[in-house]
C-alpha cells in the first residue's frame, strides 16, 4: 500500500516554470499570479518609473523597473516597480545587465488593484522590509493613500499633501496628492 | 442662488446616532459598519476573552472586553477584544465601571471576517498604535497567522508554532498554533 502525498514546489522548481503573464509569484511555497493590470495602475507604473529615473538614471544613482522578477530569501516577487542602487544593479562579467536579479531592491512599490488582495501586497513589502529593502510603498488608488513600509518593519500611511519618503540620494519631492493627480488626464 | 454642500458628519454627531448591530466605527469622517460575526470569530473572540482574563481579573492586572466601544483622537473603533490594564479601566465616582470608554486600549485584537477589508482592520490597528497601544493584534483565520502591530508602528507577522507577544505583567503563553487550535471542536 502506497500513501498519496501532495508534493509543495520548491522555489528552484517554480523558477523552471514557464513565465506567465500576468506574472506570478511564489512564496510560502505558493504561486499567485499578479492581476492583469489596469488603467490607473498602469498609469502610475510608468509615471512613478519616469519620474524616478528623471532623477537617478542620468546621473547614474540607481534606476527603477517595471515588473522586474527579485528571487531573494527563498521567494521569487514582482514588485510592480523595483528601484535598486546603481552599483547594486546586477551585471555580466561583459558589464551588461543581468537577467536575473537575485537581490532584494532598494525600494519596491506596489500599486493595489481592485481585485488584489492588500494583505498579500502588504505581505511582499514585510518580505523586502526583512530583506533590508530600506522603502516600500503601497499604493491605494481607491482612498488615495501610500501605505510606507520602512526596513525596520514600522508602518505608516501618507495622504493629501504629506510629502513621500524617497531614497535619500535622490532628489525628487514628491507628495501624495502629486502622485494621484497624474490620474487625472 | 443657494450653492448645495454636503455636510460631513462629525464624531459627536456619529456618537449621538442610535447604536446599530453589528456596531458601526467612525473614523475619518467616514462610518463603517463592522460585518455580522459567523462562527470562527465568535469562537475566537470568547476563547480569547476566557483565556486573558483567566490570567488577569483575579489578579486585577487587566479586562478584555469584546466589542467594546473606545472613542478617542477623533474617531470612534469598536475593536473585536479590547484588553485595559486594570488601573486604567475607567469608572464612574461610586467606584462602578463607566460606560463610556474614552482611552485607548492597551491592547487591541482584531479578527477578520471573510468579507471584512484588510486595510481596514489594519487601520483601525495602527490608529490605537498611534495613540500609545502597546500591542495590536489581527488574526486572519484564512490563513492560519497573527499581524501584530507594536506601538511604536512596527508590524510583524507570526505563524505556527511563534510564541505570540502578550502584555508583559499578563502571565500568559500562547501560540498561532494555538490559537487555531481553538476552531477544532
């Protein structure tokens, strides 16, 4: 007699699989896919990415990236913009940027969609905060607040014109109201 | 010409309002009504309830109350488990419990509901952090864990067999594992 048993993925395993789209993540030994993104999201994807990189990539401080796969502490998570540190960017013995990224970002923003569970967002940014991630913001566009999440695991909700914690090097000011006026075409 | 404004309703307003079941919160000028308790966050809440205040009403460290109304900073919450330190339990001149509560507890526990938002309960959780709370605790049901939330804001997630964080004069040891084990009848 045999006894079945369910065999959980190992994250070697889950890295094998064939991409999806949207992207999934593993970690706890589960596989969620992302939500398709929508129009307010991706909205705020690409202004927060250019706006950060107005000020970092040019003068070669870091540099933020879209749905960019971060494999670190025995999970593999897709913020929805990951900024790292310009030395800290992973590169080929040629120089050339890495395709895999094995580090935990700098600072990892997450924007919340309607159908996206808060707490598993929430739960990748404690997973980058443990990882010494030094910000991570949670995006609510719903009640327009950003939720910060700082390495030392603290907490604290931003709104209206409260000005956002930024990586200290870069400079760039920005406030809440800021950030969701960029919804407004 | 008459401009038509819509008048935000204030905390004294909210409170002089007939008390609906479930309770309804106030915070932010918005009032929310908390979902219909079912069976595991009832059984939850007494078990809780049971176990703290075997350890501290005799003793007279400290009450847990449930469904306890405490108005303070602005807002009035409603948390699943209120727990006060015996001396700061208010009363009335003749010596009697006061029936309004207008200070933070010292320890606060919430349980989620399947259709209660995260974010909110999260909310409620660091508005008590913000007003000196020593612990926050949200229990998910779902999946088995325990977000506690520190006074100084900081959040941790606790799993298994974790030793949960308990007010220190309260002489009591418990377990995520334990916890749960409490919806196996």
């Amino acid at each position: 007699m045999t006894v079945a048993t369910i065999k959980a993925i190992t994250l070697e395993e889950f890295l094998q699989q064939p991409e999806t789209k949207p992207a999934s993540e593993f970690m706890n030994g589960q596989i969620i896919q992302k939500p398709m993104p929508q129009g307010e999201h991706s909205r705020l994807q690409v202004k927060l990415c250019t706006n950060i990189n107005k000020v970092a990539e040019d003068v070669k401080i870091g540099y933020a990236f879209s749905e960019l796969r971060c494999v670190f502490d025995g999970a593999a998570i897709v913020p929805d913009i990951s900024i790292f540190r310009w030395d800290r960017i992973p590169r080929q013995s040629s120089g050339r940027i890495a395709n895999r990224f094995e580090i935990h970002p700098d600072w990892a923003i997450e924007i919340l969609s309607p159908e996206q569970k808060y707490k598993k967002v929430l739960a990748n940014l404690m997973h980058c905060a443990e990882n010494e991630t030094e910000l991570g913001w949670l995006i609510d566009p719903e009640d327009e607040s950003i939720l910060v999440v700082f390495s030392d695991r603290r907490i604290q909700e931003f709104k209206n014109s409260d000005r956002l914690p930024i990586l200290s090097e870069f400079e760039l000011e920005l406030t809440v109201a800021q950030v969701f006026s960029w919804l407004s075409l």
